[in-house]
C-alpha cells in the first residue's frame, strides 16, 4: 500500500476536484491511501466530505498576490507565490512541513506548481495531471494567451526569467529554462487534443478528459417533443438577461446554477424551466440535450463533446475563452461575451444552435471520432502508472538500504 497526496492549489469551483476525485477512489479501491491537499476547503467539504481525509494547501496570502492582468502562464505562477523570493520560499517551506506530516511515497498535481516544485526538493514523485491551459506547452516564451494586448516577446521572457531567477535562488538549483524548474517527473494531458487551449502543441501526451458526471440528484427530461437545453452557470451580472431569452427559446430547460439568488430563481421556474441549485446526475441529461449553456468549463464542455452535443458558452474566465474559441474553429459551439449578451442578448445564437444542423452534425462527428473513448479504463491506466512510479522509487529505497 502507499500513500498518494493530491494536491490542488489554483483554479476555482468543482472542476479540478472532480478531476482527481475518480483517481482517488480507483486508488483506494487498489488499496492504497490517497490524502487530498486543496485549494478551497469548502469546494472539498461538499466533493471528499467524509469520503477522503483533506488538508488546507499552502497560499499566499492576498496581500502577497500580484493584481496584474496576466497574460501567460508565467504571468499566473508570478500572481501565486513564484514572484517573490519570501514567498515562495515560505510555500514551498510549508510544503515540506505537510509532506513531512503525511509522509507521501508519490504527489499527483492538478494545477499545482509548488506541490510539484515541492516534490522535487523532497526527492517524491510527482505526476501533473491538467488540462492544457493549465500545463502550457514547453516553448519559449509561453504563448500569449491575450494577443490583443500586443506583449512582446522580449517581454514575455523577461518575466519568465525572473521566475526563473527567484525559483533558482530559492531552491538552490542552476536551472536553466523555467519549464525545468517547473517540470513534473511525468505530465499527462487530460484533456482531447481538440480542446487544448494552447492548439498545435507538438509532443503532448494525451490521455483524454477525467470529469465526474454521476454524482448529485438525478434529474429526467419531462417532454418527449421539443428542444431540450441543459444549463449549467454561475452566478454573474448578465444571468437574468440570460435566463430570460432561454424561457423565450420555448426549450425546455433544466438549469444548474449552484448559489443562485432564491427569488431570481422563483421569478422563472415552471415546470418547463426547472432551476436547481445542487449538482446533478449528467451522464442521461446529456445524452438527450440538444444544446449545453455554460462558461466553458473543461470538464463540462469535454463530456458535451463525447455526448455529440454543441454548446453555447459565456466565458467568464480567460481559459474559458480560449476554450469558446476551440469550439467555434471546430463549429461545434458558439461564444456570446457579456457584452455582447447586455447589448444584443443571445437570441440568434441560441436559434443558431438549435435550428442550424451543421453544430449537432460536427459535434456529433467528435464523439463518433472517441467513441471508444472509456474514462474508466484511463482512471485505471492512471492508477498503475502512480503504481509503477511508486514501486519504482519503494525498489530504490530498497537497494540504497
């Protein structure tokens, strides 16, 4: 038996838990013992619950939080602890501290870059297991992921090598390249090669999307005639402008919208438009929607895709639109900005959709294209390879003693 830490440290809501969620509970089922170390203790209070033992990850405090608009993943590691040398080297102390604590034989990361810097100090394993905004490609500079703003590249590296500089220092290292300071001993990429936000990565290992679809109530479509329009959003200043053109769509509509104000809720729900504010059963919602409504989350928009439905997104968050901007080049999806939804709303995109058979044809043509796809067989893969990994390094010990 050996004992796993996954560990997820940036990133918001229910997306990277639900991520490591089903390797967790494949690992425990091979007897062995995963401890989570997260982000958001409340997002794993309602996902792990008493299901896994939790501990808070180690973040830097807000004041210590770079407020720049970031435009690379150089920018994102800098706004979280990797721009300052007393901060990050008070992260990465704590890290230490919780390994030391928990005694891991192997660290799994979702979106995690200390834990794996962390894990590299301590001589432990480390798989990175992320979508592909969140593991960029290994190119220098990363790639801009706003060229509207026009960076140049002379910048882009000045950051990186600052990063660079302070994680050397910190550590102790003579890296070179930021990308090996930062390099996990394996990385995967779970996410189909058509979703990856940073499109014509060359030497990516995609594994294919891990996302939890049969958790929560079970909900059934009531009507057997008439369009079907699953929903799935946060809260945020345009939803009512939003909800509003769905009800004149005349779909029905089952709307997932955890946090929703309880009377906004009340002013549109009948029994054509059921709005729910706890998770939901996808895998038969799915299956029998012909249009999916979201900000673009991976998991959601990966499952849409292995379902052959075409989606509607409102991005909120910039991988968001990196994601929206896939789906429009593969014609399976279209992307309403809030702007565009408080100026013009959202009525010809949502006929577009829903009238148009060229986005059901192309989406359904993806999920023909995975239809072998089985998430469980590569949460199974997953599971041998930390495995492997683990015995290789229980053998190593073994030799040395």
């Amino acid at each position: 038996m050996s004992r796993v830490l996954l560990a997820w440290e940036l990133g918001e809501n229910y997306g990277h838990l639900s991520t490591l969620l089903p390797l967790a509970r494949m690992l425990r089922q091979r007897k062995h013992e995963p401890i989570f170390v997260v982000r958001d203790l409340a997002v794993a209070s309602v996902l792990l619950g008493k299901e896994f033992s939790f501990l808070q990850a180690p973040l830097p405090s807000e004041s210590n939080r770079q407020s720049r608009v970031p435009v690379s993943y150089a920018d994102i590691l800098s706004g979280r602890g990797f721009g300052k040398r007393d901060v990050l080297a008070g992260i990465l102390h704590a890290w230490q501290v919780l390994f030391d604590l928990v005694k891991p034989e192997m660290v799994v990361a979702q979106f995690a870059p200390t834990a794996i810097v962390a894990a590299r100090q301590a001589s432990i394993p480390s798989l990175q297991m992320d979508t592909g905004f969140e593991c960029p490609p290994e190119v220098r500079p990363y790639p801009c992921f706003r060229p509207w703003m026009k960076i140049t590249r002379e910048a882009l590296l000045e950051r990186e090598d600052a990063l660079l500089q302070t994680i050397n220092v910190v550590c102790g290292w003579r890296s070179e390249d930021l990308r090996t300071a930062l390099r996990a001993d394996l990385s995967l990429l779970i996410t189909l090669q058509e979703l990856d936000h940073y499109s014509g990565r060359r030497g990516g290992r995609y594994i294919g999307p891990i996302f939890s679809h049969n958790t929560g109530e079970k909900f059934a479509w009531q009507h057997t005639t008439g369009k079907r329009v699953f929903v799935y959003l946060r809260p945020f200043p345009e939803l009512r402008a939003l909800l509003a053109e769905l009800r004149q769509s005349r779909a029905e509509v089952i709307a997932v919208i955890p946090g929703i104000d309880r009377e906004l809720a009340d002013s549109f729900s009948s029994e054509q438009f059921r709005i729910i504010s706890q998770q939901v059963r996808l895998e038969t919602l799915l299956s029998q929607a012909d249009l999916v409504v979201s900000h673009g989350g991976h998991g959601l928009t990966s499952a849409c895709l292995l379902q052959g439905v075409p989606l509607l997104v409102f991005p909120i968050m910039i991988e968001q639109w990196m994601t929206a901007r896939n789906l429009e080049r593969m014609k399976t999806g279209l992307r309403v900005s809030r702007e565009a939804l408080r100026k013009h709303g959202c009525a010809s995109a949502l006929s577009d959709l829903l009238t148009d058979p060229l986005y059901s044809e192309r989406a359904a043509a993806v999920a023909a294209k995975y239809r072998s796809y089985d998430q469980n067989k590569t949460i199974d893969r997953l599971a041998l390879t930390v495995e492997q990994m683990t015995a290789g390094i229980q053998n190593h010990q073994a030799r040395a003693h």
